[in-house]
C-alpha cells in the first residue's frame, strides 16, 4: 500500500514540527515521512530520524492515554520510542507514570485475606485456616508479577536524570520485598494453626499469631497505598465521566446544554434545600419533550438527561426504556392499552422514552386507530394511580409535527411545561466534520486534510432537506468509508501494509464511486450541451452562467463571499426544440459548479401539482418540491396550471411556488417551459412569480439545415449510414414545410423521421431477402427509407 504518500523533498525535522502536530492524522503521517526518508538515507542519517520518531510515537501514545482503551498499544508506542531514544526525559516520565498507575491499580488481594474469629465455630476456623494458606499463594504471586513492573521502572529511571516518578521505585519495591517476607511467615503460622485444629488440641495463642501478621500484613498495604495515591488513576482514566461531564462533550447544542445545566443546578438546589428540611409541595415536573430533525441527538440526550436524574438522586435507575407506535398500538380494542401499561412497568424508575411520538396520533387517523387510547392510558398513569410519580416521559419527534401533536393533545400538553421543550437545532457543516473527526478517532482512524475536504462534499451532497440525518448520517459516511478501507486493503493482499493502512482514511475511503466517476468525468453538462446541434442563443447563456460560477466559486477559494444570485428560469420555444433535454443539462451545470448539491431534474405538469380539492394542491405542489430539492423542477406548460376559471386549483399552485422559491433560496431551481406568448401570460398573473426568475431563454425553431444535421447525428449514434444527395433532398423538403408555416415537430420530428426510415429498411431488407444480403446493406439508408408516401415529411398531421 502507500500510495498515498507522494513523493517529496527531505523533511528538515524540529522540535516544532512535532509539538505543532494536533491529531492523530498528523502524527500518522509523520511516521510514514519518517519511514520514507529512512528508506532514502544512508545508515549514518537514520540517528537522527530515530529521535524524532521518538518524539512522534511519545506523542501517539499521550493522545492514545486520553482514551479510555488502548493502553497496550500505547505502551507498545512507549517501549519503541525509549528504544530509539532511551534517555527522552518525555517518554520516560510518561511510561513511568504508566507503571506507576498500573501500580496503584493493581488488586493487591489484602482485603481479601480470609479473617478468623476466636468465636467461630471450630469447623467455620478450620475452613477459614485452610482458605487463608490458598490465598497466601495467590498473594505472593500478585506481588511477584508487580515487582517486575517495579523492575522496568528502575531500569527505565537509570537512564534519566531527576526523575521524581522513578524515585518511587525503591521504596516500593522494599514495601513488596518485606510483604513477602510477611507472607512467608503468615503461611507458616497459618498452616500450624491449622494442623492444631486437626488434632485433639487447640491454641489460641497460635491464633492471635496469625492474627498479628494479618495485622502487619495489613500495615503495609496502607503504607504502600499512600506512597501509590497520588499516581491512582493516573493516564488511565479510570474515573467515569458524569452525565453532565458527557454532555458538554457533544458537539453544539449550545441552546439546549444551557438550559440543561441550569436545570441540573436547579435540582441540585432543591436536594440541599430538601435536606436542611425545606419542604416543596409541588415538584418540579421532569417530563420532556425533545424535537428535532433526525440525527440531531434526541436519543443521546434522552439517555444522558436520564442519567443526570439518576445521578443527582431523582431516579432509582438510570435505564431508558426505549419505544414507538409499532410497541404501543395494537390492532384491536384492549390491546393497545396492556402494551401501554406493559411498556410504563418495565420504565418504573427509570424513563419511558417514545420516538416520533406525533405518529400515536395521525391527523388522516380512522376510527379503527388505537393510538388515542395510548395516548389517554399515558396520561392517567402520569397523573394517578400505582405508577404516577414513579417514571419520567420524554417524548421525542419533528419539530412541526411534535407542536401539532401536543396542540391536538391538550391533556397530554399539560403534563409537559414549556420549560421541558428542547428545540434540537440541525448541525452546522462545522460542527457535522468535527463529530465526523470523533466517530473516526473512536474507531482509531484519522482523517487527512484532503478526506475533511471530502467529507464536507459528502455532506453539502447529501444535506438537502430535512430528511439529512445530521450526526447520524456523518457517523453512517465514515464507518462506511472504514468497511471500503477495508475491503481494498484485504483486496490488495496483506504484503507492505503501512501504518496509516490501519489508521488514515483517504479521500478515495469518503467519497462514493458514482461521485468519484462524476469528478473524474471530463464529459460535463457544457461538453454535451457544445455536442448539441444549434442553440447558439441557449449556448450563450450556459457560458455567461459557468463563467459567473465559477467566479463564485474562486472568490469562495480566496476568502471572499459569494453573491447570492437565484438561477429560476423561463424557456420558451416551440414543442421538440430541446428545452427539457437542457433542463436535465442546466441541473447537472449548476451541479457542478456548487450551486446545487444534487443536480437531478423531476420533470412535472399540471396534473402532478393541481388536485380537486381545497389544500390539496398546496400539499401536492410541496410534494413535487421536496423531491426536486437539490436539483432542478422542470415545469413544461406551465401556462396550463391557469385554466382561467375562478375556481381553478392552478393559482393555489403558484402561490405555492411563489412561497416555497423563498424558502429553499439556495436549495432548488424552477425552470418554467412553454410557447412564447402563453409564458408571458403565465408570468403576469403574480407579481412576485416574475420577480423571481431572472433568467429568460428562448429556444427558437431548428432550421432545415440544423433539422438535417440532427437527422445524420442520430443517424450515426444509431451506427447506421446515409448519403449526402439523400440528406440535401430531405433538407429541401424540410425547407418548403418551413416555408408553409410548419415546424415539423423540430428535433422530435427528425428524431422520428430516422426512428421510421429504420423500420421501413428492415422491411425493404425482409422483402427482398432472395439471398444472402451483404453486411453493408443492414447499415445503409437509402432515399426510399425516407422519402416515401409513408414517411412523416408527407403526413397530414407533421404540423
């Protein structure tokens, strides 16, 4: 593998260099540079690399230690770099607060030394005795494992100067040596004591000996803890972090953190008050409700506020109890009610957290729906009987459908104040790579500076509506890219594997195939748009919008903001003269300069956005936008959502546009299509319909000579052949309809002209067919083929 590494100048490596690298990606990085070079060097240079890979790999395993797994790849990392570089003071303090901590970690089994009472039983003391002489082993063993770290301490000590961490190596190791001596001479007085039993005698002298050296044993655990404490937990995060500690670590959520944590004070506040006897009747109420789009981390926050009751004394458990509709209605009278109840007595103690909780209760809901039955047996269950006050709620949803839902619902609306309501805001592009950076370094990878760029593409790519599952779909972007990773690394066999193999992800990892192809395509919307015939006014205002584009994009580059200029258009022209085929071509245009994220075309008329009823074309209309969101809605006979009469759902339709163009500024393009005139009308009958299309392009008929020359293109993209005299014959045709006021159907009908020459070959061929015909006949038009009684340039119905 490796290739990713290119080829460069020799490194001149400093101490800056190395203290300047932030994250894992970086340090990885540098250790494939360092491997490089040494490659590259000769033997007597390699002194100098191996002191800055020191350096790298101490670091490495610092970052790691702030994990809360991995200590023996860190350790790994340490023992590496004190043998590259033994007298590192940085690495050695570092791996000897290591040892130390481990140390101060370490089960030392004290507590554990069985205990005799001169009032036990005698068959109570004899088991006792016999348990004391098997743990006495198990002890020293312990020991022995321990003072080898104590070993490693004092090796890596002497090769440093003034350490005060490797100063603790010899009392420790002296408190160990005298434990086991301790031990030593407690198993013989054990093993004595226990022989006494045996026999016809007992000696309580004997006891109060093992007692004694129990006592003495015990004396020198307390000893070497105090000299161990200040070291007890140290670089391992051994301690877990509280609820409140969690939460400040999620990215953003400024507004609903805050709210929180004077929330906790609050409860905090009423405990202390509680317990200097200060009574309150009224309890706060600890119900929730949480809204946001999906991915914006109402899961992990219910989960985490559930914690903080538990934590702060107001819950018995911490544990969320986690359902939606499908767990709670059922399809007939009684059931729903039993799954309900079923569901809150599993959540005593605890809290009963419903997702989309809105879904209970449908707006389009029929009679035979069990979900307000859910809905009542939730609120009487808060309110009175065996469970109230025993469960917390937290319901979770959409924002629109939640405030619907509990404004429909006013008993249930009441069991949750205002103050509980958290409005979950979607995650900024920032704030999405930063959790996108967290999900890779959990899983012990890292992303390069190339791969960030491309994760923020994915993510403008793929963030078009409300649907984007923020956190969720960042987190789901990255694994991904760790499965192809790994796929392409088992493919290209195990031999060489580097380093950043196992721990870098790479622009290639982020970004999808398809997306990859597109940016590797040189085949873009204006290469096929200058392929196409005519257009030249059309061609003109493709070049005046890429030019503008890609302007935007440059001053973007240096720092500069981009004007925000909308991109709806109006085409108008004639049936057949290429206004959807550049519609698709404008969408994929805008896509690949930035302006738009998806740069797909719904193609959509009258009868998708008008319905029969009052509201329904608005909702209808929404519908077809939704789908167009990030990409282009192509409207042809746009003239036609007007019928004229005064109870015409048409105008409810532009309405609609009117509103939905404001709202989705930057997120969607309407391009508006028909004859000249009619579009015209089109556009008078709102005002703020005009305003909002700034781009006019008419798209004139073909002439005979461009109709000729889209005929001998198809021709060829069909890999069939026709002469020249056949082609002048048709374009002279083509030129008297013309003259006579017919268009011919422009481009659709040339189209079709070649469609029907070609079925009326395969029959002249199937007629003919005496013998064998030659290969060139399957391939050759003739003048017959298109010239004929039957062919569309003499039928009644061209025009």
């Amino acid at each position: 593998m490796g290739g990713h590494m290119q080829n460069q100048q020799r490194k001149q490596w400093n101490r800056h260099d190395i203290q300047s690298m932030k994250t894992t990606g970086e340090l990885y990085a540098a250790l494939r540079t360092i491997e490089t070079q040494r490659k590259d060097t000769e033997e007597q240079e390699h002194a100098s690399l191996e002191i800055v890979e020191a350096a790298v790999l101490t670091r490495l395993a610092a970052h790691r230690l702030e994990k809360r797994t991995g200590l023996d790849l860190a350790w790994e990392w340490i023992e590496r770099a004190l043998v590259l570089e033994p007298q590192r003071m940085e690495t050695a303090e570092l791996a000897m607060n290591i040892l130390l901590a481990q140390l101060a970690q370490a089960d030392d089994h004290a507590r554990e030394l069985p205990v005799i009472r001169e009032t036990d039983s005698a068959m109570m003391r004899k088991s006792q005795a016999a348990a004391l002489t098997e743990t006495i082993g198990s002890v020293e063993e312990h020991i022995r494992e321990r003072m080898g770290k104590i070993d490693r301490l004092e090796q890596i000590a002497a090769k440093v100067e003034h350490s005060q961490a490797g100063k603790q190596s010899l009392p420790l190791k002296r408190i160990d040596e005298r434990m086991l001596v301790e031990l030593s001479q407690l198993r013989e007085l054990a093993e004595g004591y226990l022989e006494s039993l045996r026999g016809s005698f007992y000696s309580s002298d004997m006891l109060a000996e093992v007692q004694r050296a129990i006592r003495e044993f015990a004396t020198l655990v307390a000893e070497r803890e105090q000299l161990l404490e200040p070291y007890r937990g140290h670089h391992l995060n051994t301690t877990a972090p509280t609820a409140l500690d969690e939460l400040e670590e999620l990215i953003g959520l400024a507004a609903p953190k805050e709210r929180i944590r004077k929330l906790a004070q609050f409860l905090r506040y009423q405990q202390v008050r509680s317990k200097r006897g200060w009574v309150m009747q009224d309890k706060p109420e600890l119900h929730m409700v949480l809204m946001g789009n999906p991915g914006t981390g109402k899961t992990t926050l219910a989960r985490l506020i559930a914690r903080m009751y538990h934590e702060l004394g107001l819950l018995p458990s911490a544990e969320v109890i986690e359902v939606d509709r499908s767990q709670l209605v059922g399809a007939f009278v009684g059931q729903s009610e039993q799954k309900t109840i079923d569901a809150i007595a599993r959540a005593i103690g605890g809290v009963l957290f419903i997702d989309e909780a809105y879904s209970l209760k449908r707006p389009d809901a029929s009679g035979s729906d069990y979900g307000q039955t859910v809905i009542d047996t939730l609120v009487s269950a808060m309110t009175s009987g065996e469970y109230a006050g025993k469960f917390v709620v937290i319901l979770a949803g959409y924002p629109e459908e939640m405030r619907q839902f509990l404004f429909a619902n006013p008993g249930l609306r009441s069991r949750f104040p205002e103050k509980g309501h958290f409005l979950l805001p979607d995650y900024t592009t920032e704030e999405l790579i930063t959790i996108g950076e967290q999900v890779a370094e959990r899983n012990d990878f890292s992303l390069t500076t190339e791969a960030l760029h491309a994760l923020r593409e994915r993510i403008e790519r793929e963030r078009v509506d409300e649907t984007f599952g923020n956190a969720r779909a960042v987190k789901s972007i990255v694994l991904d890219a760790i499965f192809h990773k790994g796929e392409r690394v088992e493919e290209s066999g195990q031999e060489g594997l580097q380093v950043d193999d196992f721990t870098v992800l790479y622009p290639d990892d982020i970004l999808p195939n398809d997306l990859q192809a597109h940016q590797r395509s040189t085949a873009g919307a204006s290469a096929q748009l200058d392929r196409m015939i005519g257009l030249g006014a059309v061609k003109a205002e493709f070049r005046k919008i890429k030019a503008f584009l890609q302007v935007q994009q440059l001053r973007i580059a240096n720092g500069l903001a981009s004007v925000p200029v909308e991109m709806h258009a109006v085409f108008s022209g004639s049936p057949g003269t290429g206004k959807t085929t550049i519609a698709r071509l404008y969408a994929e245009l805008l896509k690949e300069h930035g302006y738009l994220k998806r740069g797909h075309l719904v193609v959509a008329s009258r009868t998708d956005l008008v319905a029969g009823f009052v509201g329904q074309t608005a909702e209808k209309t929404r519908r077809k936008i939704k789908e167009a969101l990030g990409g282009v809605l192509f409207i042809d006979e746009a003239y036609a959502l007007v019928s004229g009469s005064e109870n015409d759902f048409g105008r409810e339709v532009i309405h609609t546009l009117v509103e939905e163009m404001t709202r989705h500024r930057e997120n969607l393009v309407i391009v508006v299509a028909g004859y000249p005139v009619e579009m015209e009308q089109f556009l008078a009958m709102n005002p703020g319909l005009r305003s909002r299309f700034t781009r006019f392009v008419h798209f004139p008929d073909y002439t005979a000579e461009e109709l000729v020359a889209i005929i001998a293109q198809r021709v060829e993209e069909l890999g069939y052949r026709v002469k020249p005299d056949v082609l002048g014959e048709i374009e002279t045709l083509i030129a008297s309809l013309h003259v006579e006021g017919v268009n011919g159907g422009n481009a659709r009908f040339a189209r079709h002209l070649v469609d029907e020459a070609i079925i009326r070959q395969a029959l002249r061929i199937s007629e003919n067919a005496k013998e064998a015909p030659s290969p060139d006949i399957f391939v050759q038009l003739g003048r017959e083929d298109f010239v004929s009684e039957e062919s569309p340039l003499f039928m009644p119905d061209n025009g």
